[in-house]
C-alpha cells in the first residue's frame, strides 16, 4: 500500500485539502511545540527524542484511520529536508508501505 502525507503550515489550510478529500486525520505539530514552549532551535537530543516519540504515538494513533482511507495531514511550519527524512522514516515504522510520498501543500 501507498501513503501520502500532506504538510501544511497552518491549521487554516486543513480545511482546504478537506474540500477535496472526504476525511482528513490532521497532526498539529505546531501545537506540539507550542504547548512545550519550544521552537526547532531550542531542541537538544533529550528533546528531540522525546519530540520523535510524541510523533510516533501520534502516527500509530492515526494509523486506522489512514489505512481506511483519511488523509494525513501534518501541520508543521518549520518544514526542512531532516524533518522530512524522519517523518518518513516514522511513517515507514508503523505503516509499513510499499511507497510513502511527504508532499508539502503550498496555496
């Protein structure tokens, strides 16, 4: 099976991709940070570990949800070709697909 997850920026353009998709199963990243009183920069390898542990509950959470068909969406505005690599790599851990494309959503 195949998978593509979306990363968006803002919450906002969740409800865009919802008007070409019937279920989306959103991950607010951002809310993650904000809810820690961090930024990227502020990360250091207890952190980041417990960062990548928060994302893989949040992936194996979603996970029946994706197979049934809802589109992932990541809301993360800090996007970088490392977060894009460990996203996948997570992905690639719980789903198990044949193919996992990390498509940034741009208006």
């Amino acid at each position: 099976m195949s998978f593509k997850f979306l990363v968006v920026d803002k919450i906002d353009k969740v409800k865009i991709i919802k008007e070409n998709f019937c279920d989306v199963c959103p991950i607010d990243i951002n809310m993650w940070f904000k809810a820690n009183g961090l930024t990227p920069e502020s990360m250091n390898e207890i952190r980041q570990y417990i960062f990548e542990e928060w994302l893989l509950k949040k992936i194996v959470s979603s996970k029946n949800k994706v197979m049934a068909g809802s589109q992932p969406v990541i809301i993360y505005e800090y996007t970088t070709s490392s977060f894009v690599s460990m996203l996948s790599e997570k992905i690639t851990e719980v789903l198990h697909p044949e193919k996992c494309d990390v498509i940034l959503f741009a208006e």
